[in-house]
C-alpha cells in the first residue's frame, strides 16, 4: 500500500544475526565480570570484526553496551511498537495528538 502525500512508510529495521551473534558475545563477557578492553581484545583475538571490518575498541563495545535501541532489555520497546501502531492504523494527526499527551 502506497502511503498518502504527507504520510511516509517507515521502514523496519532487521537484526542481523552476525551482528546479533558479536553483541551476546560482549553482552555475555560483560555479565561475567570482563573489562570492555578485554571484551574488545577477545573480539580481535578470535577474528570478530566491525561491520566496517575494522579492529573492535574500547569505545566501540562501550556504545554497544549502553545504547537503548536494539537492546532486548529496552524499556521503551513496548511504547514504539504502540506508537508505530497508532501510526500505522490512524495516521500522522492521531500520532501527533498522542505524542502531545505524552508531553504534557
């Protein structure tokens, strides 16, 4: 379905299971008590690279681990998957209505 003039389809955005499989690993390490340079050190150790297929770093697994989007664990899921319903299902007025209650 083509979206209306004013409107815009919102594209999802997939997991890549390579990538998916790199962040359990540095979740994983980090639950087991390993520093984020041993977690980046382990990484080029065994192989793993960046997705642009570069060396991981201190700064690359920190943001990893403390970024909310893309995270099981993320506590705002729930209301962008309502949000997007609102969106989707009544249209740009009815998301804006609801994102002004949220404001206020």
């Amino acid at each position: 379905m083509k979206p209306s003039y004013g409107q815009q389809k919102i594209k999802d955005f997939l997991p890549d299971p390579k990538e998916q499989e790199i962040i359990n690993i540095i979740r994983n390490h980090r639950r087991s008590g390993k520093t984020i340079y041993a977690i980046a050190k382990y990484l080029n150790d065994n192989g793993y690279k960046t997705r642009h297929g570069k060396d991981w770093n201190q700064v690359q697994v920190k943001r990893i681990l403390t970024r909310p989007t893309g995270s099981p664990n993320n506590p705002f899921k729930e209301e962008h998957q309502r949000l997007y319903i609102i969106y989707t299902q009544k249209g740009v007025d009815a998301l804006i209505h609801e994102l002004e209650e949220l404001i206020q």
